[in-house]
C-alpha cells in the first residue's frame, strides 16, 4: 500500500514538473518583448523577484526533507534558473531607477531575507524541528502569494475586463495546484498540499469570474502612471502563486 502510494505521489509529482516547467515558460514572450524593444519600460520585476524566492525556499525545504524530494528540487532547480535569467534579462534593459529598485529587492529578500531563514534555522533548530519551521516558512508565503488573484479579481469586477486573467493560463495554474495537492497530500507532506489546496479554490473562482465577464462590456478607466502593465504581467503575480508560484508546492509554483 505504501508502495503504491509513493507511486502514485510520483506520478502526480512528474505531471506537477511538466505543467510547472511550462508556467514558468509562459513569461518567455514578455521578456521578448522586452528584449526586442531593448526597453523594460510599464513592466515590473517584483513578480520574479517573489518567484525566485519562492523557488529558492522549496529547494531548502526539499534537502532538508531529503526524503522523496527529488521532484521538489527539479522543478524548483529549473524555476531558478529561470527567473534568474528573467531577472537578468530586466536589469539589463530597466531604466535606472527600476534597476536600483530591483536590486534593492533582491538583495532585501532574496539576500539578506532568505540568508537570515537559512542562518537562524540552521544555527537554531535541529531534525525535524528544523523542517518543521522551514515548512511552515513555506506553507505562509505560499498561502500569501496564491492571494494575489484577489487583486486581479477584483480589477475583472471593476472593469468588467478579463484582459488581465486568460482563462487557459487560469486554468493550467489550477490543474498544476491539483497535481501538488495530490503529491503533497500521498506523501503526508502537508507543507506542500495545504497552500495547493487554496490555489485550487482561487484557481475555479478566477475560472467562474472569466466566463461571466468574457462577453461583458468593459468599463473604460484612464490608465494609472505606472501601471501600463501587460495582461501576462498582471497574472504573473498571480502566479507567484504559482508562479507566478507554478511548482505549487515544489516552487507552488511554482507555483508550488
């Protein structure tokens, strides 16, 4: 019985691998956008800043746990490669201004934060009290980011718009929460299944939300100074959720 759950884990755990390693593709045509323009103008790195952190925590997370968490640090190890290049590929052609302000990002969260976490429980906790708290660091920043939909929901409402949701990015974002909930769940690794749990919720509400506004007339706004953002952009923050936390739990993902 053991043995067929670990199979099964395994099997939800590859299909969370694949479907993540798309979401975290899935800004490629942002960022050649960005490069063709040779401008990273009315775009934000906040997204793959969280994304990097995210991924950096369940790659902790998973050597800490060593135990069946080889798909945890594939998908993770991919996401940071990843958002790194996105990173590099934004400071490279940001202005000035949002270049100082990336790096002073970085270096706050994914620096000094992530080198603070890493320090304290290493020094300060042992065994399973260790994973315990690196779990529940997890867990917590996971629940936050899958909240970030609230936001783009509540922008659909108030437009009428679903500019900012594409539904097949709403919906593989929720199947990818599905796989991790059931990786998680299998494993009795609940550190990954609960925050997937949530991306799962938000992931049908944002679905409900697209099909009753998608005909909708939208309500026209003047655009904000500052927030001339692409739909893909938007819903990155989504993600950092999932994707952008795509490994749901392993990263979500993106995810964990």
């Amino acid at each position: 019985m053991a043995m067929h759950r670990e199979t099964l884990a395994f099997v939800f755990g590859l299909l969370g691998n694949i479907i993540s390693f798309a979401v975290f593709l899935s800004p490629v045509p942002t960022f050649y956008i960005i490069f063709k323009k040779k401008s990273a103008e009315g775009f934000q790195s906040l997204p793959y800043v969280v994304a990097l952190f995210s991924a950096m925590l369940w790659i902790y997370y998973a050597f800490v746990k060593r135990e069946a968490a080889l798909l945890l640090i594939t998908i993770n190890t991919f996401g940071i490669i990843v958002e790194s290049a996105y990173l590099i590929i934004f400071l490279i052609y940001a202005s000035k201004k949002s270049r100082l302000s990336t790096i002073k990002l970085l270096l706050l969260l994914n620096v000094f934060g992530f080198g603070a976490m890493l320090l304290s429980t290493l020094y300060l906790a042992k065994g399973a009290k260790r994973l315990s708290i690196i779990g529940w660091i997890c867990l917590v920043f996971n629940i936050s980011v899958f909240a970030a939909p609230l936001f783009v929901i509540s922008k659909v409402i108030r437009t009428r718009s679903v500019e900012y949701m594409p539904f097949f990015l709403s919906f593989f974002l929720t199947i990818n929460a599905v796989m991790w909930f059931f990786y998680g769940l299998l494993l009795k690794d609940y550190y990954v299944a609960l925050p997937n749990t949530l991306g799962f919720v938000f992931g049908i509400i944002q679905m409900v939300i697209y099909l009753i506004y998608r005909n909708a007339t939208p309500v026209l706004q003047a655009p904000l100074k500052g927030q001339e953002l692409s739909g893909g952009h938007i819903i990155d923050v989504v993600k950092t959720g999932s994707e952008h936390n795509p490994a749901g739990g392993g990263g979500a993902v993106s995810k964990f």
